[in-house]
C-alpha cells in the first residue's frame, strides 16, 4: 500500500495525483528555453514529499518514451531503493568510492521486476523498462565531499550523453549542504514546498544559496494543497483523490499479454543475457 501511495503515476495513471505530475513534467519541459536533461529535486526542509515527487516525476518522464536515470543522492536518507522494492547496494556511494562503474550499479526494469515489486506490479503499467535506478548505496564517509569529488561530475557527464533525463534526489537544504554541492553540475532545481513546513523566508534563503553558487532555480512544486481552498476543484469533481478519469482506459480493454507482450519479451531476453555471461565467465 505504502508502495501504491509513492508511485501514484504508475498504479493509477488516470487519478488526479498522476496528472498533476504529467503537469509538472509539461511544465519543465517547455516553460523555458533550453534542455533541462540534469534536474535536481530537493527541499527546504524534511518531509515535504521531494523523494516522491522524484520518483513520480521519473516515472511520467518514462512513460512517455524517454530515457530516464533516477540517482538517489540522498545518502543521509535515502527512499528509492525501498520505492521502487531495490537492493540499496551496490549504488552511488560505491561509484563514488571507485569499487564499481555507474553503469553496472544501475539497476534496471528486470531488477525490478525480479525485486520487492514483483512482476505483476512492475508490469501494472507501461513505463518502467524507460527508467534505470542507481540507488544510494553504503555510504561511511562524509557526503558531501563524495558528491563534490570529480568522480560525481563524470557520471552526471556521462549520464546526460546516454539518458534523455537525469534526475537527481537530494536531501533538504537547510539541514545539509549536499545539494548545494552539485547545484551548479545540473541544469536545474525543482524546489518541493509543502505548504506551511517553513515561512517564506527560508525558502527565498534556500532560492538564494542555490542561485550564490552558481544553480538556476527552474520552479517550486508546491505539495500539500488542500484542494477544498479553491472551488474551481469542485467543479470537475476533483475534490477528493483518485476522484477524476476522463473516458474509459483502453489499459483495461486489453489482455494482460496485450500491454505486456513487449516488455515480458524484453525482460526474458535479459534475464537469458545474463545467464549466458554468467556461464562465459564460468559462472
């Protein structure tokens, strides 16, 4: 259930929560000029659901064709790896450690298929085989210095050459400076305020300190807005969760082979990759 919650955009696509992050996704893709492909998700302080929106935001990045990398850069409190039923190891810690390439601590849609989600959620909807995962990892050193080390400059380099969208979950600005580290690495911030967590001020300080370094501010994403405030809701009956679905969803006239025929096949090729390479190398 808690799993059902977070990812909203893929176990209920025609909800009202799914279409505000196809919103959001819209709205950083064509409100300003220039390619955002290196977009960073943090906050002003805890529990003001940046984690989520990250996740979601990925999601309906995927599932509409693009290739996307989610990087938990977390690594104070890290949230995909258990969004999305992952190992937490090996990840960006160990990259950053220089015990593993990037490329081969990302985990992909049969890891999480074979993962906590299982086969039948992860095919619930079409989107996931667009969407690698490099999660937090072990991490015993001091993050901050990890994530400003050159070797953090060189995967996000080498992700915007290979993914169409990279982004980033980082942990809460007023608490740490780890996002403050890489702001100026990226394209973007998209600053998650849950109304009332913290007065405005702090988040106009929070603006400034990514702006001082060199970061560019793409947009807030307000959370936790209370959609009895504004009557224009009621009207569309959009008061209440999971309340507004326009049409019939074609998902559900179609088999359970239909939907998944391609993406069952591309995750059986896979699996049976990695078995003939286990075998190559005497495995």
């Amino acid at each position: 259930m808690e799993r059902q919650l977070r990812l909203v955009s893929h176990f209920s696509p025609p909800s009202t929560i799914a279409e505000a992050y196809r919103s959001l996704r819209t709205n950083l893709l064509f409100s300003q000029a220039g390619e955002h492909r290196v977009i960073l998700v943090t906050s002003s302080t805890v529990k003001e659901g940046k984690s989520t929106i990250a996740a979601n935001l990925a999601v309906v990045v995927a599932q509409q064709g693009a290739r996307v990398l989610l990087i938990d850069a977390d690594m104070r409190k890290p949230m995909q790896h258990h969004t999305f039923g992952l190992k937490r190891a090996p990840g960006l810690g160990e990259v950053l450690l220089g015990q593993q390439s990037w490329q081969d601590a990302v985990s992909r849609f049969s890891d999480v298929m074979l993962g906590d989600m299982g086969i039948d959620q992860a095919l619930m909807t079409p989107g996931l085989d667009q969407l690698d995962i490099l999660t937090c990892g072990q991490v015993n050193a001091n993050p901050p210095d990890l994530l400003g080390s050159p070797l953090m400059s060189s995967v996000l380099d080498e992700a915007r050459e290979e993914y169409d969208m990279v982004i980033i979950d980082m942990p809460p600005l007023l608490h740490t400076t780890d996002a403050t580290v890489i702001a100026s690495k990226v394209d973007g911030v998209l600053l998650v305020y849950h109304i009332g967590s913290v007065v405005r001020g702090a988040l106009k300080r929070v603006k400034a300190n990514i702006e001082n370094v060199g970061g560019k501010v793409l947009g807030v994403a307000l959370n936790g807005v209370r959609g009895d405030l504004s009557p224009d809701y009621s009207n569309y009956k959009m008061d209440h969760h999971y309340a507004y679905a326009y049409g019939e969803n074609e998902m559900q006239r179609k088999s359970w082979f239909e939907r998944n025929a391609d993406i069952a096949k591309k995750f059986i090729e896979d699996v049976w990759q990695r078995i003939s390479d286990g075998l190559g190398k005497g495995g």
